[in-house]
C-alpha cells in the first residue's frame, strides 16, 4: 500500500486498514490511537477486543469481538479467516494481551512487527533469561523451581531476599518478594495454587500450541527463583527500528517500598549515573532479543557500573503521563510512531535534551471506591507552563489492593518539567500531585 507525506500528514493512495489487537487499557488507549490515526488520512481502524464497548463502536471503522486473551489459538483462528478474507495492512499489537497473538499473525500474512521467536522471548521470562545469559547480558541469578523444597536449596545460593515469579508475570501479578527461609513454604504454596488459574499462564499454554513453540518449562507448575537485585531503578523506552534501536533515554523509577514492585514516579532522564552504558546494554538487549518492528521498554537495576536486565518487554509502556513525559525530548509523539511501523512507515526520530522532566502519581493501595475527584476546569486552573496533569480513574471506580492481580493504583498523575534536573522536576510533580482534593472512601 503505498503512502505519502505532505506537512505532516500521511496519506494513502487507497483506503489501508489497521488492526488494533487487545488495546492495553481499553477505550483509554483506544482514544489514544484513533486521536494520532488522525495525521494519517486514508487509514480504516478496526478493533479486535475480548470486551468492546459503546464508545470503542464510536471510534473505531469496524469492531470485532474476541474470546479473552487466555483463549489465544481461538482468536487466532478468528482472526486468520477474517485476514484471509481482508488482509490488513499492519496490526498495532502494543499491549501485553496482543503481542502474541499479533506476533503469530504478523508472521503469517507477512506483516510489520515482530517476529514470533522475539515476542515468545519478551513473554516467558524463563527464556528470556536464557537468552540474555548466553549473550552475556547481566541477569539476576535465576533458576526453575516447582517445589518448595526447590526454593529452600536455591536460597542457600541465592541468599534472602528472593523473587518468586510466574514465568509469564505480567503487570507484577504472580510475583512475590520471599524475605526470610520461615516465609519461603507459604509464598510457594500460594504461587502453586494461583498457576493453573492465571489467565496469563493459559495465554502462553496456548501461543505455545497455535504457534506450534516449544516454552522450556511448564508454567502450569514451574515457576522463576530469582535473586534479589537491589539498586537504582531504570528503565529504557523506544523502538526497535530495522538497523538497530532508537531510545527515547534513560527513565529512572521511583518505586513503593509497602507495598513493593509499584511505580510512583519516574525522572526523565535518569540523573543517578552515566546514562550511556545503560543504553549500550539497551542496545545489546535488543539484539539479542532480535526485537524488530515495534516498541520496547526495557527495566534495569543499576549498581556502581553493574548493570542487570529485570525484564524486557516487546510493546510500548503506557502508564500514565508516558507520552507526555517523552514527548518532551522526543518531540514526537510515540504512540504515532509505533502506529507507522506497524504499516511500515520509518517514523521521524528526535532527541532534544533541552529539557528535564519528571512524573509523579497519586497511589491509592487499599480498597476503595473513588468519591470525589477534581474537576476538569479545576485541573486546568493549576496546570502552568511546564506543569500539567491527568485523572487516571473516575467517579465510582474500585481500587483493590495488592496482592490482588488486578491491582492498579494509580488515580492521578502530573509532569512537570525543569531546565537543569529531573530530580527538582520530580519535586515539583510530586508537590502537585499530592495537592490533589481526591477522596477514595475505604470498603
């Protein structure tokens, strides 16, 4: 399908089609991406989602339901009749939920993305570890284990504390921090009841059979032993271009500590250390991934000049503020960008370090329904040059606590930016986030 650009607008010659594959948060991201569809004139969305909605039918061209994301070979059946009939010109498969499926479609009608033996690497931590190991890439210590008498042995190596971790975990469920030896029989208790229900391990069970892809492990009964890396907090973000990897730079997370694994915060860019090495290690992540074709967000621990992969994923982050927060050294807007390589389009690469920024988060980490937020007009009126912010929930919504999967704690964000440090950016952000009238009543 042949494209053009002409101020700022792409266009095609004939109508092309998009396949949106299981947007990550739903209508959220859904408005995302039909508000950038807009610079590319000739281009049809259609929506394949397990749960559409009324306002998703408003957005999108076309909308095709899907079984949930467990029942993958099922929806991709669905979906291999359906592009038989219609082959799409490029699928955005940017979510944790559609990166398999979109990965085994990509490589049957020979589409933009990513290849099948990169996506089943960014998914099954095992391997992932495995690969990262052979290529030299610092890991934590890592083992398999199905027992709890697996997890004590392990700890004499390994040391306290230790991470328990379902081999595809995912949004930080299944993932479990073993402080001492007394604790290590009920933490291996409940990770080998909550296996064989977890939505994610059917997910890979069943890549793994419409794929015809041999996992390495079990993951109805195994599951990830590894050693606790403590450090600063980092990640890179950016997209895996044919030649090699682009990176946005280095983001350093600001972490829960009770409960943990969650995110408060983040500086844009990291100001802890040299962010060079850690984007060479970046770069040598992504090659050995093989990753191609699509986004990428890459955690790290940081030591001295010690540098460890935590995980690697294939898709675009989308935590809240994200595009606002790149956007400021990017210039660019990354959810149009992933959108062009999936129809093959390179997108225009920008890096402008004038500018510092940060995010900081509004967590609520119990039980809760949201009573009362501020309005639009009132968030507007404490926005200024350099700061702004965003409600991530609404009147009426539930919040659960962790450990519960479907935890999600952010309510609200801001960003804010600085000339010389992310740090006082970080300050800033984080005074006007917690600023905020939000009234979250207990249940």
């Amino acid at each position: 399908m042949a494209c053009k650009r002409a101020a700022n607008v792409i266009f095609f010659s004939l109508m092309a089609a998009l396949l949106v594959l299981y947007p990550a948060y739903g209508s959220v991201s859904c408005h995302e991406i039909s508000r950038w569809v807009e610079g590319i004139e000739g281009l049809k969305l259609i929506l394949a989602d397990d749960g559409p909605t009324d306002s998703d039918v408003d957005i999108f061209d076309e909308v095709m339901e899907l079984p949930p994301p467990q029942n993958l070979a099922e929806s991709y059946e669905l979906l291999r009749r359906w592009c038989d009939k219609r082959r799409p010109d490029g699928i955005f498969l940017q979510s944790e939920r559609g990166l398999l499926l979109g990965a085994l479609l990509v490589r049957e009608f020979g589409l933009k993305g990513p290849s099948v033996e990169a996506a089943h690497i960014c998914s099954n931590k095992y391997l992932q570890r495995v690969t990262l190991s052979r290529a030299g890439i610092g890991s934590p210590l890592f083992k398999l284990a199905e027992s709890a008498a697996d997890v004590h042995r392990l700890a004499n190596d390994f040391g306290f504390p230790l991470v328990l971790k379902c081999v595809i975990s995912t949004m930080s469920r299944l993932v479990t921090l073993v402080s001492s030896r007394a604790d290590i029989d009920s933490a291996v208790a409940k990770m080998l009841k909550a296996l064989p229900k977890s939505p994610d391990v059917a997910r890979l069970l069943s890549f793994a059979k419409a794929g015809k892809v041999e996992l390495g492990c079990d993951p109805k009964r195994q599951f990830l032993v590894e050693s606790f890396l403590a450090g600063d907090m980092v990640e890179t973000d950016g997209l895996a271009l044919e030649g090699g990897a682009f990176t946005f730079g280095v983001t350093e997370q600001m972490q829960s500590v009770a409960p943990p694994f969650f995110i408060e915060g983040y500086l844009f860019p990291a100001e802890c250390s040299d962010n060079r090495p850690i984007e060479a290690v970046s770069d040598a992540t992504i090659k050995a991934v093989g990753l191609r074709d699509s986004a990428f967000s890459i955690e790290m621990r940081l030591q001295g000049n010690d540098i460890r992969i935590i995980e690697v994923n294939g898709r675009l982050g989308w935590d809240d503020g994200f595009s606002e927060m790149f956007q400021v050294r990017t210039r660019q807007e990354r959810i149009l960008q992933a959108l062009q390589l999936s129809l093959g389009i390179r997108p225009e690469l920008v890096r402008d370090e004038s500018l510092f920024a940060a995010l900081a988060y509004h967590n609520c980490y119990y039980n809760g329904i949201v009573e009362d937020l501020p309005l639009r007009d009132e968030l507007a009126r404490l926005e200024c040059d350099g700061l702004k912010i965003g409600l991530s929930t609404h009147r009426g919504a539930r919040f659960v606590a962790p450990p519960n999967p479907n935890a999600y704690p952010h309510a609200a964000w801001a960003l804010a930016t600085h000339p010389s440090s992310s740090r006082v950016a970080y300050q800033l952000a984080r005074r006007a986030v917690d600023g905020l009238d939000i009234t979250i009543k207990r249940i």
